[in-house]
C-alpha cells in the first residue's frame, strides 16, 4: 500500500503522479510564460522478464543458461475453520511474515528452488480473496500475495501459483451460473468447463488476479508459472456425463450422449477451450509468464482408484492444448506402478513434467524411515517415466484429522527437509538412501494364502499391500534371507479387522525368541529388539490366534543399532 500514500501525499503539495502500474511523464511552461495545454505521456507497466524459460523438455535459467529443475515444497498454512481445517496462507489475517520468511530461507540454505502455494484456498469470507461487499477481488488479500512474493524473491526462491477454483466471493459464481439456469449441468465443475459463462467467469477471475499484481507492480520474475487449476476433473456421476442418451450442447458443440467417443470428445474440447482461454489473458498480464495446470492420474487405459468418481483425462492435453509444461500428480503406494501412472497421463511428452504434488501418506507408511526410502525410490522411478521437478506435499505437518495427511518435511525435526534436500541429494534421480531392510525381496512362504495376497507381499517393501492367509489362525509366514545374517531388530505392520487380541510366535533358525501377546489393530508395529543380536537365516511368524484372517502388511528384519 505504500504507492497509495505517496500519491496522497504528493497530491497534498500540488503534484501530479501516475497511478499503479503507470509510467507519467509531464511537461509545463516555465512561470511567468502564456500558458499552454501541457502533454502528459502515460505508458503501461510490463512486468519484468522471467529467468525461467522452456527449452525443449526441460527448464532453463536465462540468466546462466542452465538447467532449471523445480524442487521443493507445497506451502500452506491450515487453520481451523468450523469442524476442519483450511489453507490461508495468503489470507491478510493469518499470513506471518516473519514465519513465511524464516521458512524460505531454510528451504533456500537447503538448496530447495520452489514452493507451489493456492491461490484461492481461503474462498470466502472477510479475509479471503473474494470481495465481500461487491465485484472483484479483496484488495488486501491482493496486497498480502505481493508479500509474499517480496519474500520469495529475497530469498531467491519461486513460486508456481495455483487456483483451487473461483472465489465464493466477488460475483463470479453468478456469471458462471448465467448459461445454465435450467439445471442442465449439475455439479458445479460440470458448468465450469462445458459452459461459455463458466468459462468467462474463469476468464473474469485471473483477469483481475492478474491486473491487480500489474498495479501493484509486483515482483513477477519471482513466477515459476502460473497454475490455471490446482486439479482438472469433471463429475462422471452427474450429468452430462452420467447421461446414456440423447444429445447435448455445450460451449464447444453438440454431442451425442450415446457414444462414449462423443462424450470423451466433449470433455476434452471444453477442457482445451477453457484453458486457451485462460492462458490468453493470463499471458496478456504477463506476456512472458509460463502456465500450467495440475491434475491427477485418469483411470483408463489401467484401471485405477485414483480419483475415485471423479473424470480427468489428460492424454489428449498432452498431445494438444494452451499449456506450457504439466503439473501431474502421483503418491507412492497407489493401486498401480508410477510407469502405469504415467502411461494413464500420456507420458511421455514434448512439454516439460513436473510432479507437483508427491509425498508419504502417513497411514501408508506409518515409520518415517521407511517413508523417506519409499520417496527416494519414487522420485528416482519417475525420471524414467519422464518427470522434470518435483514439489513434496507439504511443508508443514496438517492434522492427522484431515484424512491424507503426510510425513511433512518438518516433522521429526526436519527429518525429510534434509534427506530430500539438494544440497544433500544433488541428483533427485539417484536415491542416497540405502534400504536397512534385511527382508526386502527376500524369499517368502506361508501355511496358505490368497491368490491376490501372496507372502512375498509381506516383504516387498510397500505396506499398502499385504499376505494374506485367508483363513483363522492358527497361521504362518516364513522368510528366508538367503544367507545367515545378524538380526538386531523385526518390525511387524498389522493387516487385522477387527481390533483384538492376538498372540504371535517369533522362531528364528528353529528357535523361540519372543512371542506377542497384545490387543492390535490394523496398521500398529509390533516391534521386537533382541538386547543381543542372533545370527540367523530364517524368520517364521507364527500366530496362534487372533479376531481375524491372519496377515501382515510388512515384515522387516533389521541389522543390530550401532
């Protein structure tokens, strides 16, 4: 606000000043000479250049001529909010200076390059984005995004801005909603994307977005690029989609409900339109701004859960569309492998991919050890698939209450902040972690199994699968090392519905070492620490009985603690 109060001021003692985002240059007559019509020149402001530019499939720094890759972190900043939480990292209430700046510079001292933060996460209300009292957007919540930006670029760190969607505020809902007053579209991001109005009110949105930034003449250098949606997905079980017949017409044209080719093609021309669209005025702001959009995994040609019942499809996108490089999300521990995941996104690409969203699930991986080699791997399987940057979901830890939360990279003293660190991991490709489990790939056999759950499950290194016996105890799991080795410690994930009481024998070589006699529910650690090591070959889990079919997620065998 501080270009507001110098125009003030200078209109106190009789000056004349440009307004934000102006350029003014004025002539007079000397005192004393006939007066004049005086010229006054106005020129637009530009904003600056951005060092980080495209080359081929990859980033580059225009300034050095280097390769640029993205690495760093989600940033928000979740506070309570009625019965749950919400990101306001940008709101003008809740954004902490001194914290967002501490927090980059330990992000900058690391190496890391880049933070991904929303846009419009606080959607509505007085502190939000939206203008509560009429059209347009909150001027202070304008002001805090340059903040936040100044420090950014102060610590050499930047940013990729998403939008998570239209502010409930400000007036843009109601021009989304003009074209569909017959109800034609339920489900709001159905009429975002099929309808012209929808796709004006986007439009409408990142205009004042971004011609508010141009008036406060913000530091836009520090733009990694901007994100038009932080996921694209329609509702497959409203309509149109959910239709099996008859024609509709949306934005794009008239398709035929029928035809399932029709209905793919309907999605994908409203999806491109929307995003030349936006593009186009985000590009008129900002002529040099990269853009970019994010989204998750489409569930054909491999079939997947990820997204539930939600539609994206982005195979077409990446053959075609306004973007200049891809945002695809992925998570380790996902009912199929990363090379099916990318195979679902259409990769490869002759665009630049980054994976702006990755991270450990804490109910997946519930030791944190684990997590970060679970990570590592993740990273280093995506370079082949043809990722360009990475971005860990996220900074700061969230409740375990909002259902995904992840090991954050601050948890545990900044456990994963130093192991996925640049300055420590140079190569994201090249994991620098070594796997201390003694059980991963080994040899595994079991009493019984399910066809689907066999026992090398157990030791595959991925506790979201498991063996499973199929049956009541009593019930084993045997794994053969290959070769003696010196046995310190063996951690057991729990796969059990219902919680219970259960009893589990340990023999290594033959011989009794502990037996578990604990009530356990699904995804507890049984753990057991031998106060001396043995030297052994073979580990069999044995339980006598239990509330459920026996199995287990995860069986490690760990070397002794130094």
């Amino acid at each position: 606000m501080r270009w507001l109060i110098l125009a003030l001021a200078l209109a106190l003692v009789g000056c004349t000043t440009a307004g934000p985002g102006l350029d003014t240059t004025t002539t007079s007559q000397p005192t004393g000479t006939t007066p004049t019509t005086s010229t006054t020149t106005t020129a637009p402001w530009t904003p600056p250049e951005h060092p980080i530019q495209i080359a081929g499939t990859g980033f580059v720094d225009v300034r050095t001529g280097e390769g640029f890759i993205p690495r760093g972190a989600n940033y928000l900043t979740r506070v309570q909010v009625g019965g749950g939480y919400q990101d306001r990292t940008l709101s003008p209430a809740v954004f902490d200076r001194e914290a967002t700046a501490d927090d980059f510079a330990d992000l900058a001292v690391r190496g890391y390059n880049t933070v991904r933060v929303f846009l419009d996460s606080c959607n509505s209300g007085p502190d939000c984005i939206g203008n509560i009292n009429g059209t347009g957007l909150n001027p202070e919540f304008l002001d805090t995004i340059v903040e936040f930006m100044e420090l950014a670029a102060e610590n050499e760190i930047f940013v990729l801005f998403t939008s998570n969607d239209l502010p409930g505020d400000g007036g843009y809902w109601a021009i989304s909603d003009r074209d569909n007053e017959d109800g034609v579209f339920p489900g709001y991001r159905n009429s975002h994307y099929l309808t012209a109005s929808g796709e004006e009110a986007a439009v409408t949105y990142w205009n004042d977005l971004l011609g508010g930034l141009v008036e406060r003449r913000a530091p836009f250098e520090v733009v990694l690029a901007w994100s038009i949606l932080n996921e694209q997905w329609m509702f497959t079980e409203q309509p149109p989609l959910s239709l099996a017949s008859g024609e509709i017409e949306t934005k794009t044209g008239t398709y035929d409900m029928s035809s399932a080719d029709a209905k793919r093609q309907m999605v994908i021309d409203a999806t491109r339109s929307y995003f030349a669209a936006v593009a186009e005025v985000i590009r008129e702001h900002d002529p040099n701004g990269l853009v970019t959009s994010g989204f998750f995994a489409p569930q054909f040609p491999n079939p997947t859960g990820i997204g539930g019942t939600w539609h994206v499809d982005t195979a077409p996108l990446v053959e075609d569309s306004a973007l200049d490089f891809f945002d695809f999300h992925a998570y380790p521990g996902e009912d199929i492998t990363l090379s099916q995941i990318g195979e679902n996104f259409g990769l490869p690409a002759d665009k630049p991919v980054i994976m702006g969203e990755y991270g450990a699930f804490i109910d997946r991986y519930p030791d944190i050890d684990n997590a970060a080699l679970n990570v590592q791997e993740w990273v280093s399987q995506s370079c082949e698939v043809g990722f360009d940057g990475w971005l860990y979901w996220e900074y700061n830890p969230a409740s375990l209450s909002v259902g995904d939360a992840t090991w954050a990279l601050t948890a545990e003293e900044g456990f994963l902040l130093q192991t996925l660190a640049p300055l420590n991991q140079p190569d994201a490709c090249t994991p620098t972690l070594e796997n201390p489990n003694l059980a991963a790939g080994s040899t595994a056999s079991a009493s019984q199994s399910l066809p689907e759950e066999p026992p090398d499950a157990a030791v595959d290194g991925d506790p979201t699968t498991q063996w499973g016996s199929g049956s009541d105890p009593t019930q084993w799991i045997e794994i053969d090392l290959g070769e003696p080795v010196e046995i310190g410690r063996i951690l057991l994930t729990v796969a059990q519905f219902p919680v219970g009481l259960t009893r589990h024998l340990i023999d290594i070589d033959g011989v009794r070492v502990w037996a578990f006699e604990n009530d356990t529910a699904d995804n507890d650690i049984l753990e057991l620490i031998l106060d001396t090591p043995i030297t052994g070959q073979v580990i069999r889990v044995t339980t006598i009985f239990g509330p459920s079919w026996v199995a287990w997620k995860e069986i490690e065998v760990l070397a002794p603690t130094p």
